[in-house]
C-alpha cells in the first residue's frame, strides 16, 4: 500500500478518539499556541496543514484569525466539522480534504501566515511543498513548523544528550504506527532540513526544541504550571546547535524571503 493510502487509512482508524490519545501533550500544544498568537496578527488568514481533527484551527479561530485547514484524511475532517458545527467558528474555518501539496496548488492566496504541528510535515514530498508554501505567502510571512526530531524516540535527557556527541547521521526514519498502519516520517536534524529544503525560499527567523526536559513521564505527572513553564524554558535554552535537535520535537520559524525583483 502507498504511504499516502496507509497515511489516510490509519488516521480514518483513529479518527473518533484521536483527541484523547494527545491529550498529553497539552502542555506542547499551549507552547505552539502561544508561539502561534504573538506571531500571527488578529484577523489574519493562516493556512493549518495536517489539521487532524482541528484542534489548533479551533484555537486560532477562537482568538480571531480565519484558518483554511487541510487534511488528507476524510475521518479527521469529520470530526473537524463536527466541532465546527457546535461552535459559533464555522465561518472562520474553511476546510479541504486532500493530499496538503495537491490542494495547496489549488489555492490561490496569499495567506497571512502557514502552521503545521505535531509532526504532520514529517509525511510531506518536502520538494513539491516548499514551492507551493513559497507561492502562497508575501516577502515576511511566517511558517512555523512543529516536527518531529531525530531524537524522538532516544528516552531521557542523558542519552538524547549523549546522541549529540556522536557523528551527524544521514536522513533517516521512523514508521509509526497508526490505526494499525506504519506510516513512514523522515526525520532530519533542524540545521540539515533548514539547509536541503527551506533555505532558498525562507529565512529561519529561530528553531528550538520541545520535550528536551518534558519526558513522557513528566507530561503525566507534573501539574501544567510546571509544565508550561519547562516548556518556556526549553523554548528560550535549547535554540541553538545540536541542542535544538535533541528534543522530541523541534520547532522551526520561517520567514518567508523577498521575492527576485522586489524592493
């Protein structure tokens, strides 16, 4: 089975309690929330790729900004529009089903702005995205990206640490399993993706990481106080070299580059 066909059919699989299963890493969630509020203006037009169930378009929505969101899978959508339909948001959300890169060259724009997390870039043709992302912005508009890290699967603090001493690796990858498919996400260290993909089109404006300190235990067990201050911690030390790829996650801000001609 293609990736994209595995990639709908296992999310279509945990579509109705997609919610709960991140429901642990609200603490990550409120750290891309307000990333996501002091860049973006009020009243902006975002674009939310790999949108789930809209958990981030919801918010966005909420505090004024209109959201085109996308998503491949039917099932997330769904329940996407479902929470629309018991909110006074639905004006503020439009929303696509389709492969991100085959709606993205249906759209026309520009957008204020493009936000992609918990780790649904890591599944994107990175080569035909980009592009498609550059044409929809204006010189100086953001995309932020929330990605999965190399070290995402390294648990605890010491050995992801020890993992930055050895050699660079080459691009690498990890299946996940979801819905009872192994859906394949490339996983690159933030200076190397930056560097092969980004850097012609877009600007980094700054990248750190998210879950350096914040293990799986401690998002069970700390009160979200202490979470979310670790997590503006993390957000201010772990922003530079290696450190930035230590984490679970990393989070990448783009800005996008003057187009050739324009002054």
């Amino acid at each position: 089975m293609p990736q994209m066909s595995r990639t709908v059919s296992g999310y279509d699989a945990v579509a109705l309690d997609y919610d709960r299963h991140l429901a642990r890493d609200r603490w990550m969630r409120r750290a891309l929330w307000r990333h996501f509020a002091r860049t973006f203006r009020p009243a902006g037009h975002l674009l939310d790729l790999g949108c789930g169930t809209g958990i981030d378009a919801l918010y966005l929505a909420s505090i004024g900004m209109r959201v085109t969101a996308i998503d491949a899978s039917a099932g997330m959508v769904d329940r996407l529009r479902a929470k629309l339909a018991s909110t006074p948001l639905e004006g503020r959300v439009d929303v696509h089903v389709g492969e991100v890169v085959d709606v993205l060259r249906r759209l026309s724009g520009p957008f204020d702005g493009i936000i992609s997390s918990f780790a649904a870039m890591n599944t994107f043709d990175l080569p035909s995205f980009v592009p498609q992302a550059a044409r929809l912005l204006r010189p100086g508009d953001r995309l932020i990206a929330h990605l999965l890290s190399p070290a995402h699967a390294t648990d605890g603090l010491a050995r992801r640490a020890w993992r930055m001493v050895r050699p660079e690796q080459p691009a690498r990858t990890m299946d996940v399993e979801i819905g009872g498919q192994r859906i394949t996400h490339w996983m690159l260290p933030e200076d190397e993706l930056y560097r092969r993909f980004f850097a012609a089109e877009f600007a980094r404006r700054r990248a750190y990481a998210l879950g350096l300190v914040v293990g799986r235990r401690a998002e069970v067990l700390l009160p979200d106080a202490i979470l979310d201050t670790l997590a503006r911690f993390e957000a201010q030390v772990a922003i530079r070299g290696p450190w930035v790829s230590a984490g679970r996650f990393y989070v990448l801000d783009l800005e996008r580059r003057p187009t050739v001609g324009s002054s």
